[in-house]
C-alpha cells in the first residue's frame, strides 16, 4: 500500500450537530508552491491535495464538532442494526425549530488509487433518505450504487455496467439493508465481491482512523503496539530523544495479576466474555495485562546511569505523546487519515509544533485534520505550515458554525504576523469575551 493514494478532497457536512449550513473543508491545494515536494500529494496532473488542516476557533465553535461528523460517519458505515427501530444516531442542529425535522447531509470527495469517489448519505434519526456512490471515470461522474427509500424500505440499485452482480446478490442486499443502516452495513453480510464498492468498503475501514480526544486513553494502544512491532518502537523511541524526554528505552511485558473479589462478581455476570474464558480466569484466579517499564538515562556525579520506572510514573504529556506518535506512525505506514481533537491537551506548545513537523516532513500520503487553540501555532505559517493548511471555525449568534480557509482573505503576503492578526480579531475565531 506504500504507493496506493488513499486521500479526501473534501468533506461536507449540513444540518449536523452546530454545522446548520453547509460546512466545506477542503483539502485542495493553491498554487502557493511552499513545501510542495512533502506537504502536497499530485494525485492527478490536475488535482492536488494537501496532507495537513489546522483548525481553529474558539472554545464551543464547533471546530470538534467536524471531527465528529467524521468519526459518525466511520461508526455508522458499519454499525450493524439489529432491528428497525434502532436510531441512526444522526444529530441535526437544534437550535432552530425546523432543522430538528430537516435530514443531515453528508458528502465526501476522495481519491483511491487514481479514482476519485463521490459518496452522499442523506439521513434522519430514524431512516437512511439516500446514499449513493459515484466514480469518476471521465469528466462527469458515473453512479456506482443508489439507495433510496421506497415506502419504508431501502431500494438498492447497482449500475450493471459498472458491477457484475446477479439478481440473487442484489436481493440479499436489498433484504439486509434495514432502512436505519448503511449500504455498506448491508454488503458486510453478504458473500459475493462487488468492483468499486469493495475498493471503496477497504478505504473506510482501513484508512479512516478514530478520533483521538484530550480524553482517548492512548498509551494502552502504544503498549500493545510497541510491544508487536519493533520499527515502532524505534520510531517512537527516537521522536523522545529528539524531543529532549531522557528515556533510552521502554520494556513491555505481560503480567498475571490476581483478581479481586468484586471483579470476579463482575466477571461472571459479562455476556460477552465466553464461558471457556470465564472458567480459565477463575481457575487461574488472574488475569493478563500488559505492563510497560520506561528506562530513564541520567547523568549525575557518579556518570551515566539508568534507572526503570513504571508508566504510572510518567506524566500524562508523556503518556499522551506515545499514544500519538503511535498513531501517526499507523497513518503514515497505512495512508490513513488521522483526526485529532485539541492536540496541545497535556502537551508542551514547542513539542505540538515538533509533532507537526516531524508529520510533514514524511513522505506520505496520509493526512492529519487537528484542531487547536494554541494561537502561537500561526507564527508557523510559511515557516513549517502552509496558508491553505489554516481553517477557523466561527459561532454565529444564531447558535450556527462557519467554516472558512486563511486563504479567503486578502492580503496575506502583507501580514508580518498572524498570531497578532488573529489576536486583533482580523480572522474572526475567536473566544466573544464581554466586560
């Protein structure tokens, strides 16, 4: 997959949480040419993307709100409903007495490989409207599949010319396709290859990461990461000492410890855990977890020593940097596309900035979507990040999110500095703080 271009164009999002309107967030570069050979993929001669957005705005702008648009929509491509009457979990923007009863709206533009996809998904909270797939093989794009609600059913069309597919398939999924669910839900069960849509199946699951939260436990995730692969724990090993941490080196290991009575109780009334796994515990009276040591280098009086501590020693920045440079280092192995909300939680502002730019300097196609209030942030403009990289998110009085790019305004070449601009209230974006 090293070669393989797994990217989005762009997102829409209407009638979504605090996105009333049609929000767009591009990743289409200018002709700006500023860190061309790293920070902006030639998917085509004519289209190129960017692997980088930054977005900014103040706390409750709806900036965190974007990034759940696209965590909803990883979650419900193949959230399995069991009956009909489940919600679809759409939540359209309340503040107004007639989008509560309006669809939500979403469309992405992307590329995998050198075809470019188009997918609409209209929805309320109780039915999917439609939900298409277009290709552009040509100028104008050709529909892959449509779906549309016909009474209380979902009506499934394939395009013959483009999937092979048998009427007894098309029927299978016509039947497993319950109104509240996605197409792609539906596909999951049914044993057959569909051309496009399986390419289109492996992109949203391969390549759209979660989100990662100031919250997302994710040194866990780092553990048990390092602990199956090597060149992560290289990678991640020398991001530390390049960033100034003293540890040389971390030690992974599984552990059995006993379990406590209350657990126990708990253990045996889980459904989900099988009865085999139950009755091994309890006979083992422990359960396995995986424990992680970091050895830290100092230099004292008596030289160079080193000593090993646990993870409960470290500090929750620390904690929060493995996490994330695991996960980037997954993005940038797979393409993926990787969104973080608030990077600075926890984090020292200079290491945000080195987190950043180690990203960009790769050479990958993957794509990072961060959002941030750490102002000082766009005193890197032109020196690490790119002006169509920059995005703000504005609370209209209404209670109503805008999106716009840094590029939608003029005389940008003129500004010394946009940390002050921003200050000043030139970009808008920020926090509405009265006497």
């Amino acid at each position: 997959q090293e070669n393989e271009t797994v990217m989005i164009q762009e997102i829409r999002i209407k009638n979504y949480l605090s996105f009333r309107d049609e929000a767009v967030l591009s990743f289409e570069a200018t002709k700006d040419i500023t860190f061309e050979e790293c920070q902006v993929v030639n998917v085509t001669p004519k289209v190129r993307l960017l692997r980088f957005a930054l977005i900014y705005g103040a706390n409750a702008s709806g900036k965190s709100n974007l990034l759940n648009a696209m965590d909803f929509l990883c979650g419900f491509w193949f959230d399995k409903k069991s009956d009909i009457d489940e919600e679809t979990g759409v939540l359209p923007f309340l503040l107004d007495t007639e989008t509560p009863n309006e669809p939500s709206e979403f469309n992405i533009k992307f590329f995998v490989d050198d075809k470019r996809y188009w997918y609409t998904l209209v929805l309320n909270d109780k039915q999917v409207i439609k939900e298409n797939l277009y290709v552009y093989n040509s100028v104008q794009p050709s529909l892959v599949f449509s779906r549309e609600l016909d009474g209380t059913a979902s009506l499934i069309k394939l395009n013959a010319s483009l999937v092979k597919a048998n009427a007894t398939i098309v029927e299978q999924l016509n039947v497993k396709c319950l109104s509240n669910m996605s197409f792609f839900a539906a596909r999951n069960q049914v044993n057959c290859s569909l051309a496009y849509i399986d390419e289109v199946r492996d992109w949203m699951k391969n390549n759209m990461m979660p989100i990662i939260e100031p919250g997302t436990r994710m040194f866990e995730y780092a553990g048990k990461q390092m602990e199956k692969n090597a060149e992560l724990k290289a990678y991640i090993l020398d991001f530390v000492h390049k960033a100034d941490y003293n540890i040389t080196d971390v030690y992974t290991e599984r552990e059995k410890v006993p379990i406590p009575d209350f657990v126990k109780t708990s253990i045996m009334e889980d459904k989900d855990i099988p009865e085999k796994t139950k009755e091994k515990m309890l006979a083992d009276n422990a359960i396995e977890r995986l424990r992680t040591d970091f050895q830290h280098t100092v230099k004292n009086k008596r030289g160079e020593e080193n000593y090993r501590l646990p993870n409960s020693l470290q500090s929750e920045g620390t904690k929060r940097t493995f996490g994330i440079e695991a996960a980037i280092y997954e993005a940038i192995k797979t393409n993926g596309i990787l969104p973080i909300d608030e990077i600075e939680s926890s984090l020292h502002p200079e290491l945000v900035e080195f987190i950043i730019e180690k990203f960009l300097k790769e050479k990958s196609r993957s794509q990072l979507i961060v959002t941030s209030h750490y102002d000082p942030l766009l005193n890197t403009v032109d020196d690490l990040i790119r002006k169509d990289s920059v995005w703000f998110t504005e609370k209209e009085k209404d209670g109503h999110t805008t999106l716009y790019s840094l590029t939608d305004f003029k005389g940008l070449s003129k500004i010394s500095s946009f940390q002050k601009s921003y200050r000043n209230g030139v970009f808008g974006a920020l926090p509405n703080i009265h006497d």
